[in-house]
C-alpha cells in the first residue's frame, strides 16, 4: 500500500512539473495580455567589425529566446543609418550615439535644415564610445594639428564617426579642407592604413576594438590625444562629450592617452506600444547576466545604475514605467 502511494506521489509530482513547464514556457512568449509571438524585433546595430554587433546581437537573443520575440540583430552603417531606421519604422529598436541622437532630435550640426525627430526614445544607457584617432609609428603623426595635409580616413559619410571626426576638426579650428580626407567605415579605413594608403583613422567606439587590435598585429599603434584646448573647446561646444583616458594596456602603446568620449544609448520610436517598450526593458534588466557577457565593456558599464547616463533625449513611456517600479 504505501509503495502504491509512493508510486502515486511520484506521479502527480511529475505532472505538476510538467504543467508548470508547460505554463512557463506559455508566459515566456504571453504575459499579463501581451502576446509577445505577434511582435518581430529587430535590433539596428553597426558594422560587424565594432561593438555594436555582437551587443545588438546579445539584446535580440534574449528578446527571442528568454522573452519569446520574434527577433534578430541587423548588421548596418551604425548611428545615423540606425536613426533613420527608427524614424521609419525598419527598425524596433537601435543603438546610436548620443550625440547623433541629439542633432538628429534638436536639427542641428548634421541635421541642420531638417525635420527635427521629435518621435525618437530612448529605452536606455548602453556604453561610453571612445574617440580613438589611430595612426601607427611609421607615419610621425603626434598630435591633432599634425592631420594637416595627411590623409584620413573620417568614417563612412554622415555615420557617427564621421559626425565625431567633423566635431574634432571643428574644436581644433580646422577644417576638412585641412586635409586628404576619405569617407570609408573605420574597419575599410584601418585596412588602408595597414596598407600606408592613409596615415589616420578615426574609431569611435567602445574599448577595445577589434579592428585596431588586428592593426596591432602588423604595426605599433599610436593614438593621438583629444586634449588641451580642443578639448576644452569641444567640451564647451558639445557638452555630450566627456573627457576620459585609454589605459596603455588596451593596444599596448606606450602611455595612456586623453581623448573624448561620448555615450551610445539604445534608442526607439515614440510608436513602439507602451506595453511591449515596458516589457521590453523589464526583460533587458531581469537578463542582463545574457548582456553583459557579449563584451568586456558591455559588462562593465550596461547596468541598471548606468542607464540614465548620457540620455539627452526622453525616455519611452513603458521604460518609464519600469524605471518608476524600480524606484529611478
């Protein structure tokens, strides 16, 4: 008798595990009314080269296989391609910097002349980018003002490094004119300089980046300071912008360098339904172990204490709504 019961006890045990199962995996993808199966995400991120992509990438898994979205990362120019892609509605949800957020949201710098974009939001702080002016010791290239007549390679046209470079040359009284300057992706552009085709590159983006470590394979890196009074001067221009250092363990050079960094957010349309944006940040947060672990920086600095800073531009309703259940 009591081994029938026992017989017994381990099958309603294993029933109830099963339904609880069975119930756990129906609220991964339908929760409080939202049917998160109906909804495709797709997360704008950058050049497969940079940061943007693996960490884009880490986002939309968890979407799709913690929180049961439909959802993948699109590899894509970066900034100002992903906030037109937001502003259309091609895109849930990307990563941009703060400043290209700002022009793009007030109508200034870059965006002069046009529709101001009311409509963008952000659902949170992500990273610091770090201007990274790189050229290699071959090239003699020391200090800013040495860019004069050297060719640089200042990001693809109107992407966020470009929109950096032209803020750097703005703060050190220069101009494009200054130098032989060519449009290419900052991963194109270490390739030619690999190549002695350019003798500078501009990379803004998290720390380290791939695209320069491989340089350091076949050259000795320099990196050339934001500081003094151009910094001073962008500072004062462009207050996103905040001083840091790039340890001179990072590429192996042979001091830590000054430079500018400036914040990357994650930013969508005023559009997104309120329920799916609180949900959707609910869902970063209450995963952000999966986050973290796509990159050292994205460990260091994608946390919930960080994910007001370097946000210029207002909060969705539904990131709203999490960050007061939260207490922000």
């Amino acid at each position: 008798m009591k081994k029938r019961h026992l017989v017994l006890i381990a099958l309603i045990a294993l029933f109830l595990s099963t339904a609880l199962f069975a119930s756990g995996q129906t609220e991964a993808a339908e929760t409080e009314g939202l049917d998160r199966s109906k909804y495709f995400i797709t997360v704008a991120t950058g050049p497969t080269s940079g940061l943007y992509y693996p960490i884009g990438g880490a986002f939309s898994s968890v979407f799709q296989n913690k929180l049961g979205y439909k959802s993948s990362a699109q590899a894509t120019g970066a900034s100002a391609e992903n906030i037109t892609l937001i502003r259309e509605n091609r895109a849930e949800m990307a990563i941009a910097m703060s400043d290209a957020v700002a022009q793009a949201y007030q109508g200034f710098g870059a965006y002069e002349g046009k529709p101001a974009a009311t409509e963008l939001r952000a659902l949170l702080g992500l990273y610091p980018n770090y201007v990274q002016l790189v050229t290699t010791n071959r090239t003699g290239i020391t200090k800013f003002t040495d860019l004069k007549g050297k060719r640089v390679g200042v990001g693809a046209p109107n992407s966020g490094v470009e929109l950096n470079a032209r803020m750097m040359y703005e703060a050190h009284n220069m101009t494009y004119e200054d130098s032989k300057v060519d449009y290419l992706n900052y991963g194109e552009a270490i390739g030619q300089l690999k190549n002695n085709l350019v003798d500078a590159v501009f990379v803004t983006s998290g720390i380290p980046n791939a695209t320069i470590m491989e340089l350091g394979t076949t050259a000795e890196i320099v990196l050339i300071p934001i500081e003094g009074e151009g910094l001073k001067n962008l500072k004062a221009k462009y207050p996103f912008f905040v001083e840091a250092t790039i340890p001179a363990d990072v590429y192996d050079t042979k001091a830590d360098v000054v430079t500018a960094t400036v914040r990357n957010i994650m930013i969508v349309n005023e559009d997104l339904p309120e329920e799916v944006a609180y949900d959707l940040t609910k869902g970063v947060f209450e995963n952000i172990g999966d986050i973290q672990a796509s990159h050292a920086t994205a460990q260091k600095h994608i946390t919930l204490a960080n994910s007001h800073i370097g946000v210029d531009i207002p909060f969705h309703k539904g990131a709203e709504r999490y960050y007061q259940e939260v207490g922000m």
